[in-house]
C-alpha cells in the first residue's frame, strides 16, 4: 500500500506576518527616494545561504548572477538586493558589500590582515527611470547609498506597497510596489514570497478590480473580492503598459524557504515560482520584461533524503501560490507617492 505524502490531506497556514519573514534566519531592509521616485529592497540572511536564479523575462538586469550556478566555487550567498534605477540601480548592490565588508561578512580563502571578505550580493534590477521623479543625479546616482541605508535598516517586517524597490513601479497601468506573502506546510516547512511589481501586465481583468491572483487569496489579504466572472479574449491587453519600451518593465522576486535545500533543487523551485507571476499578471515574460526569480534556502529546518523530490515539487507548488499572493498585495496596498499622479488600484470603480 502507497502512503499519501502528509501535504495530500493536511492543510497549511498563513504565516504569522504572512511576509518572507516568517522564514527564520531572514531579514528584509528597504530605503527609498521620493524626489527621485525610486528604491532598494535589501534581503539580509542571519548567515549566508544557498540561492539559486531563474530570469524568464527578455530584458532583465542582475549582478552576481552566474555565481549562483552550483558547479562555481561560491555556493552561498551573503544578501540580495533587487532595486529599481534600471542599469544605475545595479550599484545599491556595491553600498549592500560595503556595508557588509565593513563588518566582516563575505566570502575569503583566507584570512588576510587588514584584506576585507568579498561579499557576495546578487542583485537584480526594475526600469522606474521615466515615472515623474528626479533623475537629474548626473555623475551619482542615489543606489549606492540607498543600498546601504536599505541594509542598515534590516528586520523582521516588510512595509507593503509603495516601498524599497516598488517605490517607483507601476503594475501595467496601475501604481505597483512591494508585496510579501508567506505559507508554512502541513509539515511545518515555511515558504515566504517578496516581489517588486513593475510589469508590462495587468494584475487585474479586463474592467474588472478583481485580481488575477484571487483564487490563491487567504482571507481578505487583497481585498477579498473573489473570482472575477469576466472572459477574457486572448489579445485582450486592457490595462496593460500599451506602449512598451525594452527594459521599461520588470517582477523581481525572492521566494525563501527554511527547508535546507541545495542549489540545484532551489533552482527548480525559483523554475516552478515563476508559475506564480503568470497566475498573478497577464501577459508575463514578454521581450519587455526582465521577470527575475531568486530563490534561497536558510537551512534552519532538516530535510530527509527519502521523498526529498516530493517535498522540493510541494515546496515549488506553494512558493507559486504564495507569490502570486504577494504581486496582489504589493498592488493592493500601493499609495501614491508626494505628487506622483498614478492609478491606485483602491480608486478603481467597484467591479459589477
């Protein structure tokens, strides 16, 4: 007789921050610029952790990228900044190994007096440039110090919305921002979810407020306004950024587990992930986006090496639940920053 895995009948729960925080051993920094209309989100791990990439958008923008494949020297990673700024915004990543090297933390062969470690900061960034804010910064932009700030500020919650490196975003025609969302399984493994919306797509229907994630809703996290009853033509692209420019447009994401997972099985997790923002945005990946999907692992919980794969496809299966939730959050609890004159999802008409 085949026993059912315990996640075939049992049923998971909403984090207690329900925030990519409520996997131990991490913390979330973020700073942001309102005359510039920009920002960094920063993910500080309590020690470095595996981590794996999938990009599956046509323009992306990332650092430190290739240091993630398994069969390179480094197979840990010290923090992670995702940042708007476009190419600019690659440099938070500089001021996050600064800050880092300064206190001792990186990657070294050997200890050397006097020789900092090299921190290793993937990074991945979001085209906000041409949102209204004030890019006049001529020989220094603002990302290297917003990196530091972001990272100095690490801790246990994760402000929504219009924050960090969701400031300046826009979610196809809507404002976007940060979201965050979190699931810890039947078998008490937690999976939590942080994602800058900035996307091509639309997060809702056709002249509908409802989200496109609404199946995957837990309680009234987003509103609660259920299932849109809309069909919606294929070519159907209302709501969506109409006139798209390369690398105007990019979802950045961090999905974590404290499962320890290696690699190569993080890598097929972030593969999975990305099921998530085609639940949540439409269309998604296009040659206009640079969707990004990083994935790490604190380690903090043991796994058995009997039904191993079983658990890394479970575990790949909720993080896409859990950050479609995440994308809806982030657009539901956007404001308008100091004189910006986006469409808020909240002033939308009521949906029929």
């Amino acid at each position: 007789m085949i026993r059912s895995p315990a996640f075939a009948t049992a049923r998971g729960r909403v984090g207690d921050k329900n925030s990519l925080t409520d996997v131990s051993g991490l913390r979330v920094g973020q700073a942001q610029d309102s005359q510039v209309r920009t920002g960094v989100t920063v993910i500080l791990p309590d020690s470095p952790c595996p981590c794996a990439v999938d990009v599956r958008g046509g323009g992306p923008g990332t650092r430190e990228t290739d240091a993630l494949n398994s069969w390179n020297l480094v197979h840990r990673i010290d923090a992670l900044t995702l940042s708007g700024g476009s190419v600019y915004g690659l440099a938070a990543a500089d001021g996050v190994a600064a800050w880092l090297g300064a206190r001792g933390r990186g990657f070294a062969m050997r200890s050397v007096k006097d020789v900092p470690p090299s921190p290793i900061v993937p990074a991945a960034i979001l085209y906000d440039l041409d949102n209204g804010g004030d890019k006049r910064w001529g020989e220094t932009p603002p990302y290297r110090a917003l990196g530091m700030e972001a990272v100095s500020r690490a801790g246990p919650n994760v402000a929504l919305g219009t924050q960090g490196a969701g400031y300046g975003a826009m979610a196809g025609r809507l404002k976007g921002g940060i979201g965050s969302a979190s699931w810890v399984t039947p078998e008490g493994y937690t999976i939590g979810a942080i994602v800058a919306t900035n996307s091509l797509g639309a997060v809702t229907p056709p002249h509908d407020r409802r989200f496109w994630a609404a199946p995957f809703e837990q309680g009234q996290e987003f509103g609660g306004l259920g299932i849109s009853p809309s069909l919606v033509a294929p070519d159907d692209w209302t709501g969506t950024k109409l006139d798209p420019n390369p690398r105007a447009n990019t979802t950045l994401a961090c999905i974590a587990t404290d499962a320890a997972l290696d690699q190569d099985e993080l890598k097929r997790v972030a593969m999975m992930a990305q099921d998530g923002l085609a639940r949540a945005i439409h269309p998604i990946h296009s040659p206009f986006d640079g969707d990004t999907i990083f994935a790490l692992a604190t380690g903090t919980r043991s796994v058995a090496s009997e039904g191993r794969a079983l658990l890394v496809a479970h575990l790949g299966s909720v993080a896409a639940d859990v950050l479609s939730r995440a994308v809806a959050r982030g657009v539901y609890q956007a404001t308008q920053p100091p004189g910006g004159n986006a469409t808020l999802w909240s002033n939308l008409p009521a949906s029929p």
